[in-house]
C-alpha cells in the first residue's frame, strides 16, 4: 500500500498557500490556491450575508416602535365561540348529554381554595403529615391545567403538542428549574415513550388545588431536608383529593355557602328550554350526588324558574352517582333513587320514568334503554393588541435566527455574527418572556407554550373533543341546524390565531 503524507501551511484571509513537500506538483499547488480564494470568497459573501441579516433586524426593530395598522385590523377569535376539530352538523344531533361540575354549573375562584384546604387538613389530620403543613395557602397565581406530575422525579410538567418539556415549565416544588437542570435529570427535554409511563396527567377542572398541593409539599420537604418519595407524594395528595369529594366534605361546603362558590347563569336556562323546542332528547350524566346536583340547580335558576317549575324536568333523563370513567366500560346495572327517602330500590331498571333520579349504570345499559344511539380567558388575550405584536415580533425574530444559523456552516463564527446572534437571542426572548407574562406567571398559557405553539393538553382536546366551547350555552350563538366546520386554515387548535411576521414588512 502506497502512503502519501502531506503537510501545508495555515490558510487565512489574506495569506498565501505554501507547500512544504517536495512531492507535490506545480498543478496541484494551483488547484489549492484556487481553492483557497474560492474559499476566501465565500467567507466574505458570508460576511455580507451577516450584514444583510443585520440590515434586516434594524429595519425590524425600527417597525417594533409602533404596533402596525394591520395588526389592528385581524379578526378577533370570539370567547364565546364554538371551535370545531371534526366536522359536525347540529341539524343531525338528536341527543344532548351533559356533565354538571364546569358544564352546567360553573364556579368561582374560590372553589380551589376550599378544596385545597379540605384536602390539606386530610393530609394532616389522617395521613399524619406535619401540622406546619396547615400553614400552606393555595396559590391562584402557580397552577394551570394541564400539567404532569413525574411520580419518579417529583417535578411539575408543562408539555408541548409532542411531549417536549417547556424550558420555563419545569417546577421542583415551588422552584422554577433551569434548562440546565432539566437535562441534567431528564438527559433530553423530550419525554420518552418510557417516561411517559411515569407521568400523572392533571387535566380537569379540579387538578389546580391539586398541582398547587402537591408542589407546596415536595417543597416543604426539600426545605426541611427531609428524604420523601415523588411517588408517595402523589398518591397521598390524590388519596385526600380523591376523599374530600368522595366523602361530601366539598359538596357540602358549597352548599353551605352558595353564594361564594357558584355562579348564576339565566342564559343556561334559555339554552336547554331551545334545545326542548327543538325536539332535542336531553340528560344528565354526573358523577357528584343527587342531593348536591340539586341544591346547586335550583340556586343557579331559582332567578329563572318559577315557582311551580322544576330543573328535573327540562331533562328526559338525570342520572347521579354515575362513577365515570368507569360507566363506559363497566356493566354496573341503573337503581332508581328516592330523593325523599334517600335510598335506592331493588328492582330492575328497564326503563327511564320521566322525573325520576337514577344511581350507578352504564353506558350499555344507558343505550339498550333508551335505544339513543349515534380545553376562556385565554382567547381574549389572544386578541390583544399587546399579545399580538409581541407574537409577530418573535417570529421575526425566528426568521431572522434561521437564516442568520444558515451561515455558521461555512462563514465560522465572526465578531459580526456573534454579535448579532446575541442581539437576536436577546429581544427573543424579551418578547417571549412578555407572552407568557400575559398568561400565568408560573407556566404560562394553558393551550400554548411559550413560542406560540400547542401544549400537550391542547393535544388531549384535539384528540378526544369534536367542538370545544366556553360554556355550553355558547350554541345559542349557533342555528340549532348550523353546520360547524373545521377551518379551512388548518391549525392544531381551531381558536389560535397565528400572527403572521409579513405584517411588519413594508
């Protein structure tokens, strides 16, 4: 085998190429000097690029001074709309099924509150946690839906639409984690199909007492030093959420004070009395118990009904005590409830009597009898000038990285570009920073994540809701007939509305 050794000088702006072997010909030596201002070129149309990209960023930042009178003119998404994520025609919906917590009855702050205190006193008094955990108030500001909880780690999660950790959605306890820290335990900021098998998902309404709780407790024992299991942690806190549901403690707390916790809506009323004129078939599926239904029922319409008038009768069939998730899948039998005995009867329920209450069943049993067969506050900040302009002023910024990291290959790393790179980096940032500001200050929006895209709880309604709403008399805004259409721009999420960076070109 024959073996050549070559050695040349250092090439350089403004150098020359110089061969130290002798065995190198003439012609090969003018090849690699027209190599080498080939390459000399190249460097300084790199240089221009860099310069070309700095041009742009200026005019850009000249543009950030006033927001523009396009932006203005945008749509604005409506709080109050229906988002479709399938295709559905009202006309074909014969049947209407409603849950009652955050459906038909919708609550105030303070419900968060009364939970967390009733599950933290639980904590306390029968899982014999430390009484200086009676000193723990629950914080509105920190939680928002849709988080995960790793029960090996014992950190608080916010994902994105595939499973990326958010870099500011980390929380051990109450402390927000560095990017640094969050490679340093998870190796990667994407969660693993492995890791996923450890994670709690905190979706629904009453998971922010419960994310609140859980973080106040792993952060009392970090300060107190104290070695805990992230899982234990979990199942201590969802055993005493779980109780001071099961138990009446927070249905009878409501109801001791309505007032303070629920919310009256005439429109309700109005919506479920259309959807009867329509011919529509109506029911009601919960899991809380009749007594609490009820009482919360005739406080939110006492304004609405008369006297002579009952909410049980606006509905074919009302249904208590229906233990979801596991009604779809079981084949727990229906009993009829005495509302004045408070008992169930014996016999088999082989039909629903009108004005009647009904314990238990599922969803087999449900279809067989009546033969019926067939996640806000954040959209209005969306449509803020403010959030807007920061929204089109990051992705110009974006454009302007992309095409800045395009250079790196060939053009190195010049003072020029390190420069600008810092300068682009930095009102990134700030204007991202700005964002999530407008949303919680702990996570930041519940469907969005920090750069504008989709979070993984946005991933769970799209994936299992056809329409998504407010409240469920927003479709009194709809034709009872009207055809509800994905939009023909395609999103993730029907309700977010990208601000395009061509805004801001001239």
């Amino acid at each position: 085998m024959e073996m050549i050794g070559l050695h040349f000088g250092t090439l350089g702006i403004g150098g020359s190429c110089r061969s130290y072997n002798t065995s190198v010909s003439g012609q090969e030596v003018l090849k690699l000097e027209d190599e080498y201002h080939r390459l000399e070129a190249g460097n300084l149309g790199f240089e221009a690029e860099i310069a070309k990209i700095r041009c742009e960023f200026d005019a850009a930042k000249q543009s950030f001074l006033n927001i523009p009178d396009a932006l203005k003119d945008m749509p604005k998404m409506n709080p109050e709309g229906i988002y479709v994520n399938k295709n559905l025609r009202l006309d074909n919906i014969q049947v209407y099924g409603f849950d009652y917590d955050y459906t038909l009855a919708h609550y105030s702050a303070n419900l968060q509150s009364l939970i967390y205190n009733l599950a933290k006193e639980h904590l306390v008094n029968e899982l014999r946690y430390p009484d200086s955990c009676l000193g723990f108030r629950y914080d509105h500001a920190f939680p928002i839906r849709g988080l995960y909880y790793d029960k090996s780690k014992g950190c608080l999660l916010k994902l994105d639409f595939f499973g990326s950790i958010e870099p500011d959605g980390c929380y051990f306890g109450r402390r927000k984690l560095s990017r640094k820290e969050i490679e340093e335990i998870y190796g990667t900021r994407h969660i693993g199909r492995d890791q996923a098998r450890g994670l709690a998902g905190l979706m629904d309404f009453f998971c922010f007492s419960e994310a609140c709780l859980i973080a106040d407790i792993v952060q009392h024992f970090v300060d107190a030093k104290l070695e805990f299991d992230a899982c234990y942690v979990y199942q201590d806190v969802n055993r005493a959420i779980q109780h001071v549901h099961r138990s009446g403690l927070v249905h009878r707390g409501i109801l001791s004070d309505p007032q303070r916790y629920l919310v009256k809506n005439g429109e309700l009323l109005r919506f479920l009395r259309m959807l009867r004129e329509k011919g529509k078939k109506l029911f009601l599926l919960t899991n809380s118990p009749y007594y609490f239904v009820d009482g919360g029922m005739r406080f939110m319409l006492e304004d609405s009904l008369n006297s002579r008038e009952s909410w049980r009768e606006l509905f074919d069939v009302v249904i208590a005590k229906a233990n979801k998730p596991e009604f779809y899948t079981s084949e727990h039998p229906f009993r009829s409830y005495d509302v004045v005995k408070d008992t169930l009867a014996f016999s088999k329920v082989d039909a629903f009597v009108p004005n009647n209450i009904y314990y238990h069943g599922c969803l087999k049993s449900f279809l067989q009898i009546t033969k019926w067969n067939g996640p806000e506050s954040e959209i209005q900040i969306q449509n803020v000038d403010s959030y807007r302009f920061e929204q089109a002023k990051f992705h110009i910024i974006q454009e302007l990285l992309g095409k800045l990291h395009s250079t790196v290959a060939n053009s190195g790393r010049s003072e020029a570009y390190k420069s600008l790179l810092a300068e682009l980096n930095k009102e990134r940032q700030k204007a991202r920073s700005t964002m999530r500001s407008m949303f919680n200050r702990s996570f930041g929006a519940t469907f969005l994540t920090d750069t504008g895209q989709e979070s993984a709880f946005a991933y769970n309604i799209h994936q299992y809701a056809d329409v998504y709403t407010s409240k469920a008399e927003n479709f009194l805004f709809y034709p009872p007939e009207a055809w509800l259409h994905v939009p023909f721009d395609i999103k993730i999420m029907p309700h977010h509305l990208k601000v395009s960076s061509s805004l801001f070109s001239a």
